[in-house]
C-alpha cells in the first residue's frame, strides 16, 4: 500500500469552502503569477474545489475523494501532492475530523495575494522572475500594471452623503430594530472579502539571538527589530540562504540615521550580498544550502559518514551536482527538477543532497525526477529536515524505494539487461554488511563507458571528501 494512503484514502469525505469571496481577478493571478511555480495541477485543483462551492455560498455539499478523482481524472496521489503544495503557498488550509472508518477534511480556499502583494512580496516575484526570465516577466508584470491617470489640474466636485441625502430624525436614531435585524443569525456570517496573508516563513529558521549576538545594542537598538523587520530578515534569509553571521552586515548597511532599519534598503543590502556571492545570479532554491538550525555536524569529524555528513550539509543541490561533473554545469531540466521537488515538497537543501546522492546510484547516474518526487514526499510526510535523517530513513525504507524505481521499468528489456551489482552509497552499507561483501565475488558489472565514468566521479568525490574532512565544503558555509 502506498504512504499516502496513510494520509487520505479514496473514501474520506471532505467540504470545499471559501476563506471569503474569491473574484475573476484572482482566478487571473493564480494562472499568470502562482502556476508557473507551482503547476498546472496545483490550479486545476485549486478551481475545482472552488467551483464545488455554489456562488454566493461558502461552503460545498459533502464529497468524498474518489468522486473528485473522477472529476479530474487524476490519481489520488496526485491529487494530494497538490494539495501539500497549495498549502505551501497559502492557498489552501486543511483540517481533518477523525469518524469511525473514515476521515472528514474541511479543504478551505484562501484568496491569492493580489497582483500589487505578489510583485512586491521580496520572496514570490524574485522565484518567478527566476522562472520565467526577463522577457515574460515583464510581460506579464504590464499585464497587471496600468498608467495612472494625471488629475492633477482637475478640481474634486464630490458630494458627500450629508450634501445628497437628508438627515433620518431624532425618533427614528432612537430605534434600534434595523441595527438588530441586521446583525447575521446565529452560526451564520456574511459573505465578504477575507484579507489576504503573505506566505509564511516559519522564525524557528532564523536564530535571532545568533543574530544579536554580533550586534550591540549601541550599534543597533533592539527597538529597530519590529515585527515587519524580523519577518523581513526571515524571508531574506530564505531567500537569499543567508546566515545569521552574514546577516549582521546586512542589517548594518540599512541602518538609518534614525537608528531604524529601512525595509527597501534591507532588501537592497541581501539582493547586492546575494549578487557579489554569486556572481550577479539571482537566487534559485538549488543554490541553498542547508541552514545552520537543521545542521549536526560542528566540522568535519573524523569517521566516514561524519565528513560526508559535514559535506552534504555545508554544499548547495547546485554545486553538489557540479562537484558530481567535475566543474560541469548541470543541465537545465536536472536544476529545474531539484528546485521544483524543493519548492513543492519543502524540502531542506542538505536533505535534497541526500535524495541526489542515493537516487543517482539507483538509477544509472541519472535524475529521474518521478523517482525522486515519490521519495521527497515520503520525507516531508515524515518531516526530515537534517542530512542523518534521511540517511536512517533511507535505510530503513530501501526496499520500498527499490520498488518504486523498478515498478514502471519494460520486463522484456530488464530481461535482456546483463545482470548488475546493486549500487549502494557508502553511508547506506552498515558495518556488519561491509564486513560480508568483501568476502563475495562482485558480480562483473558490463556498461556503457560514459556510465561506468560518471560513476567513478560520484564515487571519487565521496572518498574525495572521506579524506580529507571536507576541505571543499568549508567554503559554502
């Protein structure tokens, strides 16, 4: 049985409702702005449950899960990995009641941030930009933006209310029935327009008091970190995968004469930092490294797994599949699969090493990104957030995994495949196996020499960085 049935099984129940009023216009930014990060799935889920619910209604009739399969002609797995990435944007809320036999959730739409919100986030437009590059950025960035019209020589002739419509008297203030027949019944509440939260970056990422640290109250006053600026610093440093160390320069340098700290400079400050650390590229989730909170190692350590540990924590996705090439820049469609399952699955940098390193001896030194979706979800159900993590889980569930990687493969041409030693990572063998595999005669291994090459690699920067304790990784703290 597949995990995700753990999680919803066809025949639970659910309610669609709305978090207030969602208009056309929003429908516009959900398609332009959020589905080219999220994809088209995640929008047609998102219109399908918005459409269950009746208009001027904010909550649907019961339905269960295969009956909205069938709706959209997807599988359920599908349809729950969606909705794990709409809830990720801020789309979408999930409650569950627990009923003899079954489940009930209650999938509550919020509205999107608006087209001025999105563009302006600091975290959202800068991923799209990246998406999407200039040209169609800006296309649709004028899709959204229209000229303002010049009033300044023209003279306001507004009537007000008191100008248009004569005053109610004394007698008829005093009765109090209209305002009282006016209030919502009971358990009832009016249809409106529900304010639009930003997407939220939990503070439990960023150590402040790391932060403080480095900072006098005589250089920077405590009373400057308001909450807009401490959710500022939290989103930049996601953002821009910047410690809290050099965090501290950051905020120094916008820092106004005032002793308060200026949001637009700030942005400024981490955008140049960002920039002069990356030769001007603009920030890809592929280019992170594993936050400091989410690290075990303090350095290097002396045993085998510990300096690979060390390495996988303090290297980036991107760099970890250029050290694999020996300077090569990935492919395009290799980075946009990383950063696609790391967005949709919320998924740590070190940990996506981890997924890299095991999925690449599994499937002949290739990315499939099927393959390593299917695991990232099992490991944000699980909610792993450290490099050892997912090397225990992919331990323990290996024989799930090797399931899943040969599930779809064609049976006529396994067979007619030599026969290979299964490839393991050197972290993934415990000692005990080590100890009885140098005793067997290895099963000769035939294979393209391309292959057999790009092996050698992934195996040479594993015991590159064995020896010597990861002098590599140092530099991408």
């Amino acid at each position: 049985m597949k995990q995700y049935w753990n999680e919803v099984q066809p025949i639970d129940g659910f309610y669609a409702a709305m978090n207030g009023m969602i208009h056309d216009h929003d429908r516009k930014v959900i398609s332009f702005l959020y589905q080219p990060l999220m994809g088209v799935v995640c929008t047609n889920l998102y219109t399908t449950l918005a459409y269950l619910v009746e208009e001027n209604r904010l909550w649907s009739e019961e339905w269960n899960h295969y009956q909205l399969m069938e709706l959209m002609g997807l599988n359920l797995d599908d349809i729950y990995q969606a909705r794990l990435k709409l809830e990720g944007m801020g789309l979408l809320k999930t409650f569950i009641k627990e009923i003899p036999d079954q489940r009930m959730y209650i999938y509550e739409l919020q509205p999107p941030l608006s087209a001025d919100q999105f563009f302006t986030d600091g975290m959202l437009n800068i991923y799209l930009y990246q998406k999407l590059g200039q040209t169609h950025f800006q296309k649709l960035k004028r899709a959204f933006s229209d000229s303002v019209m010049n009033k300044e020589e023209y003279s306001e002739v507004t009537r007000s209310f008191q100008d248009v419509y004569t005053s109610m008297s004394l007698q008829a203030l005093k009765n109090f029935e209209g305002q009282e027949a006016s209030l919502p019944e009971q358990n009832m509440k009016y249809i409106h327009r529900e304010k639009t939260e930003p997407i939220h970056i939990s503070a439990d990422s960023f150590n402040f008091d790391l932060l403080f640290s480095g900072l006098t109250t005589a250089m920077v006053p405590r009373k400057s970190f308001t909450a807009a600026v401490k959710d500022t610093i939290t989103k930049l440093s996601f953002l821009y995968s910047i410690n809290e160390i050099d965090m501290q320069k950051v905020v120094l340098s916008s820092i106004t004469a005032n002793d308060k700290i200026d949001l637009d400079e700030l942005r400024k400050a981490a955008r140049d930092w960002y920039q002069m650390e990356n030769e001007d590229q603009l920030p890809q989730l592929v280019n992170r490294r594993q936050p400091v909170m989410h690290r075990e190692s303090d350095g290097a350590g002396t045993t085998k797994e510990s300096k690979l540990i060390f390495y996988l924590e303090t290297t980036s996705p991107r760099q970890l599949l250029i050290d694999l090439s020996e300077g090569v820049q990935p492919a395009m469609s290799d980075l946009t699969a990383v950063e696609e399952i790391m967005l949709g699955q919320q998924i740590e940098p070190g940990v996506m090493n981890v997924l890299i390193h095991y999925v690449m001896l599994k499937t002949d030194m290739k990315l499939s990104k099927n393959y390593m979706e299917k695991i990232a979800s099992h490991w944000a159900r699980k909610k792993i957030k450290t490099v050892k993590a997912a090397m225990e889980l992919a331990k323990n569930e290996h024989r799930q995994y090797q399931t899943w990687a040969t599930e779809k493969k064609d049976r006529s041409q396994t067979r007619k495949k030599p026969i290979r030693t299964e490839k393991l990572p050197d972290w993934f063998i415990v000692q005990d196996q080590e100890q009885k595999e140098t005793k067997k005669t290895k099963t000769t291994v035939t294979n393209d020499s391309k292959l057999d090459e790009r092996r050698r690699r992934l195996e040479a920067i594993q015991r590159k960085y064995q020896k010597n304790g990861g002098e590599k990784g140092g530099k991408h703290q």
